[in-house]
C-alpha cells in the first residue's frame, strides 16, 4: 500500500477512501502530504448489508483526485460489494482518469454470492494498483509478505524503492509462500467453510442481543452490528460501549470509529477468527452486558 500510493500520492493530491476502512489507507495518504476524503459506506439495513455510495464517490472527485480506494471484501463491515458496483468504479476511474487502489486480501472469504476482482478488467494496467497478501488466505499474519501488482513501468521504479527500504523479504518468508501457492488448496477451503459456520454462529447469536441490528456479513472475518438504538438509551458513545464490554466482561470488539472517520459510529466490530465455542461465550456475554445497562436505564 505504501509503495502504490508512494507512486501516486504528493502534497496536495487528493485520495477518497470509502468508509469505514482499514486504518492504513488515510495514514499512508497523509505520511504522503495528501488529503483523504471520507465517502461513507451505506448501510441499508440488516436485510441488505452495505453499499458504496458510488454517486456520492463521484462528486468527490476533483483535478486534484488521484486515487480511489476500494477493498473488498470489506474491513470492517464485512461487505462484498455487488460486481455492478466494481463495475461502476471502474468506469470512474476510466473517465476521470484516476487509479484504483484496490485491496483484495480478503477474497477467499466470500460467504455471499458474486465477488468480482479488478484484477478480471482487462484495463487494469491502466488503473489499478492491486494489493493482496498472505496473511489471510494462508494464516501466515506473523510472516509479514503481502504483493503489490501493478504495471511493469512503475513496477520498476518501486523495486528500488522497497530495495532500498527493506532489500526483500526474508527468504523463508518467501519459501512458505511458494508452499503455499503450490500446496493444496483443500485446507483454505475448509477452512473457509468453517468460518462460514462461524459466520452464520455470530450472527445468529448477535441477534438475540437487545438494541442490535445485524446483517450477516458476506466476507472477511467480521461482522459489524449497528448499536445505534443501545447507545441512543444509555447514552454511551461507542467507544464507551465497547470499553465497557471489555472491562466488565472481558470481550474484546472495536467501536466503528476506530475505523475512520466518523462512519462507524454506530457500529461495532467483531472478529469470528476465533471458535465457536469463543463466539458462543463472547456474545453471551455482551448480551449480558447490554441487559444490564438496559435494565439500569
Ligand atoms: C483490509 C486489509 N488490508 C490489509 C491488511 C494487512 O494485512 P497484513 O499487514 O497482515 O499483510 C489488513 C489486515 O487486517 C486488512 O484488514
């Protein structure tokens, strides 16, 4: 993500970042002297999940726009967003001559119907710049490897940047990758469908939890209940909410805003990376939790 938008991004230049997002996008565009402007993501309830608001993406644009951000599936609304959708982007970024930042990392994820990649454009050399990596797909968090695809010219000029940053990954960072790529895929699907299990878990179990809207999220590993009507009768900003959550009962989630900007703050996350025996308690518990503070209203 930093060499792409290294590439792309100066003093003054303009980025738009759908949100809420992935925290890295904004920071790596200010590091850069740019500006990110915040679209937020359209929730159209626990029937149809999130949207890009793609008019409203296209009214942000101006002369001094060089990038859009798109990822998905989506952190952390666990969205998949529809392939007119991609589409739709594409043919900004076509018009107004601007590239795409597009984060894919997520997409073995897809628990919903109709994940479409940039990567299938045939254009995309001319606009996008395609980060994925090996954290998600391969459980391999801790071996720091993620790629960047980008066209061969600017390519060139990167690889001196990272060079010169960190020379390359290490080595056997490298060969678990290539095992990785050659192995057998059957692991990642069963384990996919193990979190699509647990996907179909969480969101049941959320829905029990007074004051909670949820719809069942269609990638990622995350779910991201609107809490708008708990915070609305105990009058706790989200970030309290969660705070409470974490020191009264111990469950770690995180306010939508600490996904900027200001989108999520309605909402919280939740990561289903964990067991069912994990989601089962934890939910309980924060159900618990909202009775509590319900009840003492
Ligand atoms: C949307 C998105 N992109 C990129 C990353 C980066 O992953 P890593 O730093 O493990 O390569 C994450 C990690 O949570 C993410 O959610």
């Amino acid at each position: 993500m930093f060499l792409a938008l290294s590439a792309y991004l100066g003093p003054g230049d303009e980025i738009i970042v759908p949100e809420p997002s992935y925290p890295a996008y904004p920071e790596v565009a200010r590091f850069l002297g740019a500006k990110p402007k915040f679209i937020p993501i359209k929730f159209l309830g626990p029937e149809r999940g999130f949207a890009l608001d793609i008019e409203k993406i296209e009214e942000a644009i101006t002369p001094k726009t060089k990038v859009i951000v798109v990822n998905n599936p989506q952190n952390p609304t666990g969205a998949l967003f529809l392939p007119e959708q991609i589409d739709e982007i594409m043919r900004i970024a076509r018009e107004k001559k601007v590239a795409v930042l597009v984060d894919e990392i997520y997409d073995n994820f897809v628990y919903g119907p109709g994940f479409k990649s940039f990567m299938t454009f045939e254009d995309w050399r001319d606009y996008v710049l395609y980060v994925n990596g090996f954290s998600k797909t391969f459980s391999m968090t801790g071996w720091r490897l993620g790629y960047l695809v980008i066209r061969r010219e600017v390519a060139k000029h990167l690889t001196r940047l990272a060079v010169n940053i960190w020379s390359c990954p290490v080595s056997f960072a490298q060969k678990a990758a290539v095992a990785a790529l050659r192995g057998d895929w059957e692991p990642v699907k069963r384990m996919v469908d193990l979190f699509r299990r647990r996907r179909d878990l969480i969101a049941k179990k959320l829905r029990e939890v007074p004051g909670f809207e949820v719809w069942p999220s269609e990638g990622a590993f995350y779910i991201f209940p609107r809490v708008r009507k708990v915070l609305d009768e105990t009058g706790m900003s989200v970030e309290e909410f969660v705070e409470h959550i974490l020191y009264n009962k111990y469950v770690v989630t995180l306010p939508g805003t600490a996904f900027p900007d200001k989108a999520g703050k309605d909402f919280i996350r939740l990561s289903f990376a964990t067991s069912e025996e994990a989601i089962e308690k934890g939910v309980e518990r924060i159900k618990e939790a909202v009775e509590e503070l319900l009840a003492k209203k």
